[in-house]
C-alpha cells in the first residue's frame, strides 16, 4: 500500500477485535509517529501505551462519544516547549506537530491493517489517570486495535471536488454551497 491508497483508504474504527496487538506493529507505528514533521526538529510528543483494562475503561470514560473498546490505546502526549522556543509555544506548533505524528499512527496503523479513532478527551481527567504533569498536555487518546468488521469505504462523492478547495495567490471565497463548520 502506497502512501496515498492509505490516505484514501483509512476509516475510524470504533469496533474492535479482542486481539492483542504484537508489539512488533506497536513499535512500526510508533516509529512512523517519531518521524512526523515538527519545528526545529523539537519532535514535542511522547506516546503512552495503555493496555491495561481497567485503564482502558477510565479512559473511555473521559472519550464519551468515541465508543471505543480497543484493547490498546496510545495517549499522545505534547510537551512543553522551552524557552529557546518560545513563539512555537504561542502559535501552536507543538499541538500542530503532535496531529502531524497522529496521522502518521493512523496511516501506519491502517497499512498495517489496524484500526484507529481520534478520541475527543477530558484533557484534565485523562491527565490524572495517566499521571501527566500540568505542565505537559495531551492532545488525544488513539483506540487501536484489529477491526471487528471491514469499514465500509467512502464515495468520492462524499469528499468535496478538489476545484472547490482550491484558491490561487489569494482567497477568493468559498465554493457555492460550501457549509462552514464553527
């Protein structure tokens, strides 16, 4: 599978199969985590495996509407940028380089043929349960494991055309009948 079929191919999986995951995958995902894009090569993140189930059920509660029960999950967690750094601090760029090494999870993960969520969080919640310092953020929790069923694929219809995504030199507007989502 070539970076593209995996792009267009990957799906949210929220069904998974009991299958423990071999740590031969866990290690090739993390690995294509560890070399996602970041500023000044400040790679910001770190990456908790939890596969502990009572964990994993805390966890879960604090993601109420992922509707996940994976028997793995990796909590990627965004450290702070030093002083020597300290714009990337204020325009985002350690959470920006941390969704950058989550899509690299998910399309590693998918090639793999293991499926992934992006969990929406209780930040603080999740932060006790895995003991993180205030000082340190996580971005998600990322439910992984082998699907229960084959994810059904998307229609190219149901992506925008990409004339309709498009500007040249300057933004011209939005394409008739393009919603914008707040």
């Amino acid at each position: 599978m070539n970076v593209t079929d995996a792009i267009k191919q990957r799906r949210v999986v929220h069904n998974f199969r009991s299958d423990p995951i071999p740590d031969d995958v866990l290690y090739k995902i993390i690995e294509a985590a560890r070399w996602a894009p970041s500023p000044f090569n400040t790679q910001p993140w770190e990456f908790i495996i939890i596969k502990n189930t009572d964990t994993l059920k805390k966890l879960a509660q604090c993601a109420p509407t992922s509707k996940c029960d994976a028997p793995l999950a990796i909590a990627v967690v965004i450290l702070p940028i030093t002083a020597k750094y300290p714009f990337h601090q204020q325009v985002g760029e350690p959470e920006h380089a941390g969704a950058m090494a989550v899509q690299n999870i998910m399309l590693a993960a998918w090639e793999l043929g293991v499926g992934t969520a992006w969990a929406t969080i209780e930040k603080d919640k999740v932060k006790q349960i895995l003991n993180i310092p205030e000082e340190f953020d996580v971005l998600t929790i990322i439910p992984i494991g082998y699907p229960m069923d084959e994810p059904s694929m998307h229609e190219e219809t149901d992506r925008m055309p990409v004339e309709d995504l498009m500007n040249f030199e300057k933004f011209t507007g939005l394409s008739e009948g393009r919603i914008m989502v707040y």
